[in-house]
C-alpha cells in the first residue's frame, strides 16, 4: 500500500530536556543531528542507512516547535510529490502551515492541517539520497 505513516515528530521548547524525558520514559535513542537543529528519535533498530529493519515500524525525531500552540506530535505520510499531494489536499480544503521545506540529502517535507484543522505531515524522498 502507498503513502504509509514514515515518520512522527514531537516538538518542545526545550528540546534537550525533552529528549531526556522520552529517552527514560520509553527507552528510546536519541541524539543530537550535526548541523542542523533537530534530535533523530530511534524506536526501532535501523539499517546503515538509518531506515528501520523491522516491518511497519518508524522512527522520528525532535525539534523546536514550528508554530506557536504546537503542542502535539506529528505524523508524516510519505508520498510521491509533495507538491502533487499539497495541490491535491489544498482542493480539499487543507491549508499549508510550513510550506515545502528540504532536508538535505534526504527529502522534502510540508506541514498541513486538514478541514477540520488537524495538522499532518507530507514527506517526499529524494530518490538520489542512497
């Protein structure tokens, strides 16, 4: 089946304080990503590229909240075009919150809420990213 859930973020003002509380509350690795800022979330074990080995498992990661009153964790559908799925999901009555934003050497991403104002994430992976 296409356009799984691959992802979930949580955000915080204090990242590194909250990456401590779910590191001991679940047992999770998590860790600072060079040159950028944001925390890789590791639930599950990963292969060499960082994509998990076990079926219909996912990781996710931290960062500072992109809007104020985020107070939720995210999920991340992926999909073939960001741009297709933002145009479709806009003549559906979504609005974009973050506009396609890339993640160098990995994808893109955009952040949306539905009609009904849920927020939800749309990845794309740059299929030269290994």
């Amino acid at each position: 089946m296409a356009n799984k859930v691959v992802h979930f973020e949580i955000y915080g003002d204090d990242v590194e304080g909250l990456a401590d509380f779910y590191a001991k509350v679940f047992d999770w690795e998590i860790s600072r990503v060079p040159a950028i800022d944001y925390w890789a979330v590791r639930t599950t074990p990963t292969d060499e590229h960082g994509m998990p080995t076990e079926p219909g498992a996912i990781n996710g990661g931290m960062a500072k909240r992109p809007m104020p009153g985020a107070t939720f964790w995210v999920n991340y559908v992926n999909v073939s075009s960001v741009d297709d799925t933002v145009r479709k999901a806009q003549s559906l009555g979504a609005r974009v919150v973050r506009a396609k934003t890339p993640v160098p050497k990995m994808g893109w991403f955009a952040l949306l809420t539905d009609p009904q104002q849920n927020v939800f994430g749309v990845w794309e992976t740059d299929p030269s990213a290994g």
